[in-house]
C-alpha cells in the first residue's frame, strides 16, 4: 500500500504512526482522511440578483431595513462601501454613515 505524501512539503517518505500519517522532512502530522487545504469547501456568498460578492465591494441596499434595538432605519439606495464577509447568520460586516457598524445578510443588497 502507498501512503499519500505530505500535504504541507509534498514529501514522498512519510510513515505511518498509530492513527496518523507523519513526514520526516517537515514534521507535519495528519490523520488518514482528515480533509487538506485543496479539499476546503470555498463559500460563495452572492447578493439578491446573483452577483458574487469580495470583501471590498461596494453594494447598494435594496429594502428598507429596520435597526434592531434602536429607532433608526437603513433607506432604500443606501451605498454601503468596503463590506467584509464573514460567517455567521449575517454575512457582511460594514459601516453605515449615520448608523455606524452593522452586520447585513446578502439577500438585501446588490453589488453596485
């Protein structure tokens, strides 16, 4: 049987430890069928018309939007610049002028 080669050097002498796979050269130790960095699952996240949105864009609201806790409301057409994507039931940090920080979810804005 061939083991697979180091994951982080690309090295074709690694072992086996127990449970785990160890490379000589490097040091790195993984499990056999622990996922790889190539194996990560990148996450898209698109705006309401399907658009793919990076961190940097600027993106348009499309819905008016209440502020949770206070009595403010984000206007239809509000330009939101230098969003950041992040995980969570929100998925773009921003700050809004008058409002200040804010976690948005895609499906109210578009890529503008």
């Amino acid at each position: 049987m061939s083991l697979p080669p180091c994951p982080q050097c690309a090295s074709e002498y690694t072992y086996e430890d127990g449970g785990q796979l160890v490379c000589p050269e490097c040091g790195h130790e993984w499990r056999v069928g622990e996922p790889t960095a190539e194996d990560e699952v990148v996450r898209v996240v698109k705006d309401a018309v399907g658009n793919v949105l990076q961190d940097g864009d600027t993106v348009t609201v499309i819905k008016d939007l209440k502020v949770k806790g206070a009595s403010l409301v984000v206007k239809v057409g509000t330009k939101v610049r230098n969003i950041r994507l992040v995980d969570g039931d929100h998925d773009i940090d921003c700050k809004i002028d008058g409002i200040g920080a804010m976690g948005l979810k895609s499906e109210f804005v578009k890529k503008a």
